[in-house]
C-alpha cells in the first residue's frame, strides 16, 4: 500500500482571495481509465467520506464527505445515451480504453488538493489507467481557479504568463511528446503570443477578448479563456464561437495534455503547484515585462522553435529564483 503522508503540498495562491476577500476556490477535473464509474464512486466515499448515489444509470454523485459534490461519469455524451445492458452495455465496455471515466468536483479549497491525492492514491492501486496506456488515450487533468476579479488588471496578467511560459511548464512536467502535438491541447498560437507580449498590448478587456477570438478561438488550448470571457461579455463571445460546449463562469479554465494517474508518486497537488508559478509570474510586473521583451527578441532570431523558448524562460525564472515551483 502506497504512503499518503509523503504527498506533495499544494501551494497557496499568491493571491488567495478575490476581490471581494473570499478565499479563492479550484474545481477539479480529472480523466482516466481502467475503473467503471461505479468503482470509483465506491473508492471515492471510502477515501473522502460521505455516500453515493447513481442519479441515472452510469452518472454517479459522491456527496456528504466534507468537500463538496464530486460527479463521476462516462465522458461521452453518445455514450450515455445508450443503453446499459444488452448490446448498449457492451459497446459502452469496449469504448472504455479510450473514454474517459470522469471526476469533477465541485469548487474545492486549495489545501483539500491535498485530500484529493489520497484518493488518487487509491484509484492507482485499484487499477485507474491515465495516458500512458496509449497514444488515443486522450486523458486530462482540468483546474478551474476562480479569477481574482473579471477586471483587466486581474485577468490580462495571468493570460500573459501563461502564454510565455507555456513551452516551459510542458517540458518542465515531462509532457510526453506526443501529448505536445496533439491538437486536443494545442498551445497558444504564436500570433496570440506576440500580441499579448507586445511592446502595445490589448489594453483593454474588450481588445484583450476580441484578440483571442481572433486569433485563439477555440476550446483546445492548455489555457481556455473562452468561459472566463462568456462570464463577462457572453454575447460578443456567442457571435464568434459555438457556445454549446461553453459554460459561462468566473474562473480560468487550465487544461493539461496528459494524466498520470497510473505513474507512481504523480498528484494533482505538484501539477497545481505549476498553475502557481503562472500566476506568481503574472504578479511580478517587472518579470513579466522582462519575459515579454525576452519573446520578442526571440521572435526576431533566424529560427525561433519552441523548445529553444522554453530554455530562455528557464534561465530568466532561475534568475528570479522560481524555478523551484
């Protein structure tokens, strides 16, 4: 049996409060394979607390434990719709290998990361597959940080960060490369990189949303601000985007290309910690703008490849001491 007590900690936020001064909530998403929505419902309540219950047939709601609602479902919505005995139910069996059984949370503090990992610590020993079972296996891990306030000061920053220091958080998390590629995680594009690095940035919140819908509309990037921006003009997004799949909210919507849920010692706690650095970085003006001036420079060199950036950005967090994060 796997030790628990020697799981990472998850780091506050540099800014743990909204606006408003109430702590700053994270919901949890996260995908994997190898145990029907059952069993982890069952491992869920024997490791968090509370009961289970099956509201329709495959969708399970974990409720009573201390934390919140957590649901645990197939992650198919032509899936769900079959039926679950007969033919239904064995077409849903085979599907399993590459569709995901998912848990979602409901808005968690940040230190009960901490009691999440103990029960990614029971999913692994019972089984739960993540990525590495496969180059179709499409699992992710999802954080939905609540935004400090949806002003441009507070938003502008972070979207920055995380477009500079994408390449970096990739290879520092050892994203297979495979998971780089595929487009269901796609980086920023480099057209929306230089805007937001330029020496005359979006300076406003409508200029920062109409850049992205611009140039990053769509769903599959490591950071989807497309919720985040419907919360605050949903119509001008509706006018660019299919809002189907795009549920308005106040949070960031960080989504990484891989889950390790099968890989010994892996935790949501040390892949919070790098959402983390993305916003100590967005707090730190005079970084920013060196990471900034850094990327144009870059984009002015004869060959500017991602990998050659991610070192850059190495060096100047190692200068500025946060490469510990």
């Amino acid at each position: 049996m796997s030790r628990t007590s020697d799981l990472d900690t998850p780091r506050l936020l540099p800014r743990p409060e909204t606006a408003e001064g109430k702590p700053r909530r994270v919901g949890v998403e996260i995908e994997f394979s190898g145990l029907t929505e059952a069993q982890v419902a069952r491992i869920l309540v024997k490791q968090l607390g509370g009961s289970a219950h099956e509201d329709r047939r495959g969708h399970w709601t974990v409720s009573g434990g201390g934390m919140g609602d957590f649901e645990v479902y197939l992650d198919s919505q032509p899936l769900e719709r079959l039926d679950h005995d007969g033919v239904g139910g064995q077409i849903r069996d085979l599907a399993r290998a590459v569709v995901p059984v998912e848990i979602v949370s409901d808005p968690l503090e940040v230190s009960q990361i901490s009691e999440f990992d103990r029960a990614i610590v029971a999913l692994r020993e019972a089984g739960a597959e993540g990525t590495g079972t496969g180059v179709l296996s499409a699992f992710g891990v999802h954080f939905n940080p609540e935004a400090v306030s949806l002003g441009y000061a507070d938003v502008m920053p972070v979207v920055t960060a995380h477009a500079l220091l994408e390449d970096y958080l990739k290879r520092a998390a050892g994203t297979d490369f495979t998971r780089r590629v595929m487009t269901w995680v796609a980086p920023y594009p480099r057209a929306l990189v230089d805007r937001l690095a330029a020496e005359s940035p979006p300076a406003t919140m409508t200029e920062l949303i109409d850049t992205y819908l611009a140039l990053a509309p769509s769903r599959n990037h490591g950071l989807d601000m497309l919720c985040l921006f419907a919360q605050i003009d949903k119509a001008r997004v509706a006018a660019a985007v299919d809002m189907e799949l795009v549920s308005p909210r106040p949070t960031f919507h960080w989504r990484l290309p891989d889950c390790r849920i099968d890989e010994p010692g892996w935790t949501l706690a040390q892949e919070w910690n790098r959402w983390v650095l993305v916003e100590t970085v967005a707090g730190d003006a005079d970084l920013l703008q060196r990471l900034c001036a850094a990327w144009r420079d870059h984009r002015e060199s004869i060959t500017s490849i991602r990998m050659d950036w991610s070192f850059r950005v190495e060096r100047l967090l190692q200068g500025a001491g946060l490469c510990d994060l």
